[in-house]
C-alpha cells in the first residue's frame, strides 16, 4: 500500500496585511508533494510570529489563546488524515481541508443541534437537571424558531451563518415580542451561548457568535416578610383546611430556608438527629445537589410531626403534602388578604424571609450560605436584604456617640 507523506505549516501573509496592521496566518498541509492552502481567520502581528516554529512568540494571554488555537487546528488536521487513512479513502492535501472546512457535508443546524441537546437533558430529569431547566431549554427552541419564521422565514439556520447581529436580533425578540425583562432575557441568551460553545468546542462553527457580548442582570428588588408578618401568619387560625396546610408548608419553608421543590421532595430520611439531640434537615438541592445542612427549629419540626400520618405523605413517602406550585401560590394569595398582609405572597418568598430573619438576627452569611445550599456568597446576598430593625439598631451606636446633650 503506497504510504501517505504529509506536512502541516503555519505561515503569516507579510504582503497581505490587514487593516489593523497584523499578518493573516495561513495554514499549508502537504502530501505527497502535492499542497494546499487556507486561511483560519487569526492574524499576528509580524514581529511577534517565529516563522521556524510557526507559533506566536511570548506569554500573554492573547499569544497563550493563539498558540493553542494553533495546536487544537494542528490537532484536528491529524485526526482527519488518520480517519481518512483507516477509512481507506484517497488521501489529498484539498481532501484535509475540504473536510476540515466541513465541504461536502450537511451542514449543522442551530434548532436541530439545540432539540438533540434538550432531548439527552430532558433524559436525565432528575439526575443531573430538575424539569425547570429542561423546559427552559426548550422555550429557548421554540422561541429561536418563531423569531426565524418572523424574521428571516426560515424553519432553521446553519449553525455557521450565526453571528452578532443574529444574537442581538434574539434578544431584542425575547424582549419586545415575548415580553421578556432583562433578566428572563439574559437566561435566555445564556442557554443559546450554550449551544454556540458546543459548535465551537465540535469545530462546526470556527467564530463565536457572542464575542463583545456582555451580559448584564439587573437588581431584582423581591419581597420578603418582617418577623411581625411573620408571625401575624404563624398565629392565624384557618377554619378552612387547605389554607391551614399551605401555612403550615410556607411557615416550615420561611423557618428551614428550604426552596418549593425541596420541601415537595422532604423525606423523614432527610431529617436527622445528632447526639446532641438537636434536629437537622440534611437534604441535597433539587436544583444544584449543593447540600443544605439546616438545624430544624422547633416550629418546622411540630408541622413535620403534625403531618406525619396524613395520607398523602404516607403514599409518596414525603414529610409535607405540598400541592402545586400553582394552587400553593393561590392559595398564599388568600392567606395574606386573611392576615391583612399587603405584599403578594408566593412560595420564594418564604425562601427570602428565611435568608432576611437570619441575617437580621446576627446569623452570619457564611452559615445561612450552607443552610440555604449555595457555594457561591454572591447567590446569598441577592435573597439576604437588612431590614429597617437591623438597620436601626447598628446606628444607634453612632446615634449614642454623636447625640446632642
């Protein structure tokens, strides 16, 4: 069998400059004599190119990024030669690039490759994701493919014909056609960027999309209740069952910093004794599988016995029969009209009035941190906000100290 000799060199185009004054790199490959040449869209400055090792010289960052795209490109070439060789097919110099290039081939299309991520992400519910994710995903689908029909009347779009504009394009879709605020926005964004790193990283697309975009999330100002609200709630007798159960159940979230779905899914094996004889919730989030390690106060723990035989936990097997999400929140909307509270209860409201109590109570952001299963204190501050008592209490030091006699 006649044996393939091939070369791959990286060159700079020193006649050839660009409007900013660097070199174009070109890529040659060679074989069997015969050679073929493109261009992978990096550029050099020319004193910076070493022409012996066809690499950039020095050790920042840009040059760092650029050697090592020139590696992976180095890389990929080698991988096509040798698949081409175990194939058995005929070997040449344009054969490599063709299918570097991905000639010759069906393209990659955005709304295809996007269902097939959702499809293996909706496959592992439960295991790695929880259905809120999933169906994020695929809204993110299914408004792609409106705005392609509205806008460019196309039913989907080649993954390389992606660019700035189509980003932008997107997000001014989700915002005014989808009435989207700039947080919902930016989730959005992010679940496309996904998809767009996946072509990167699988060489089916060579730009991506969303350089010089930044995205920017706004403060979101949540409700949470006072102490007082609080336990105005707590003390509140209900002559109609189905509103005393959603207290109970909001009442042990405000009191455990537990989220909707985690205290849907509490199990007594979630709750645990030491041997101090001290109660903890012991129970790895549903969203992030960041474990909560959680003291169980006397309050939550009474709901948890008061429930214990009730039907519905006995048949899933749960501490709490929480409802929907849905009719939980419908529900709290009566309660607060009930207890004369203004604000629009909703079940992560209890999760923020967890985070505020505690802080305002001299709990530290580390430890309601760990309660509250986060691994970043950045995520903490967004639910921890100072109440006015807080507040007043830490300036009454400077009150003391500066008051008129």
């Amino acid at each position: 069998m006649q044996r393939n000799y091939f070369s791959i060199l990286f060159f700079i185009r020193r006649t050839r400059l660009l409007k900013n004054g660097e070199a174009p790199i070109g890529l040659r490959i060679t074989v069997n004599g015969q050679r073929a040449e493109m261009q992978i869209k990096r550029s050099v400055a020319e004193e910076r190119w070493n022409a012996s090792k066809g690499c950039v010289t020095g050790k920042d960052r840009k040059a760092l990024e650029l050697n090592q795209y020139l590696e992976s490109v180095r890389t990929k070439i080698y991988q096509i030669h040798r698949e081409l060789l175990q194939d058995g097919k005929p070997i040449t110099a344009l054969t490599i690039i063709q299918k570097f290039n991905g000639e010759g081939e069906s393209p990659k299309m955005l709304l295809e490759v996007f269902r097939e991520h959702n499809k293996k992400y909706r496959e592992l519910i439960d295991r790695d994701y929880v259905k809120g994710t999933v169906l994020r995903y695929e809204r993110t689908v299914r408004y792609l493919e409106e705005m392609l029909q509205s806008q460019y009347n196309l039913k989907d779009i080649p993954l390389k014909e992606l660019n700035h504009e189509f980003v932008l394009n997107f997000e001014h879709f989700v915002k005014v056609q989808k009435n989207c605020a700039q947080n919902a926005a930016v989730k959005y964004l992010k679940n496309l960027k996904k998809i767009t790193r996946l072509a990167l990283v699988n060489k089916w697309i060579t730009d991506d999309p969303f350089t010089e975009i930044r995205f920017h999330q706004t403060q979101s100002n949540r409700d949470f209740l006072t102490e007082e609200e609080l336990n105005a709630i707590i003390n509140k007798k209900f002559d109609i069952q189905r509103l005393e159960t959603v207290r109970d159940i909001f009442v042990f979230c405000a009191l455990s910093g537990l989220a909707f779905t985690d205290a849907q899914h509490l199990t007594p094996e979630h709750i645990t004794q030491d041997c101090n004889g001290d109660y903890w919730i012991r129970k790895p989030r549903e969203k992030t599988n960041n474990m909560c390690n959680i003291p169980l106060l006397d309050i939550p723990r009474m709901i948890a016995e008061k429930y214990k035989n009730h039907p519905e936990c006995i048949k899933r097997g749960v501490v709490l029969p929480v409802p929907s999400n849905q009719r939980m929140n419908s529900y709290l909307k009566e309660i607060a009209d009930v207890c004369g509270i203004k604000k629009t209860l909703s079940t992560h409201i209890a999760r923020h009035t967890f985070a505020c109590i505690a802080i305002a109570n001299k709990v530290s952001m580390e430890s309601i941190a760990k309660m509250l299963g986060h691994s970043d204190l950045r995520t903490t501050k967004i639910y921890a906000k100072l109440m006015d008592k807080t507040v007043s209490e830490e300036m009454n030091i400077l009150k003391r100290k500066f008051s008129v006699v």
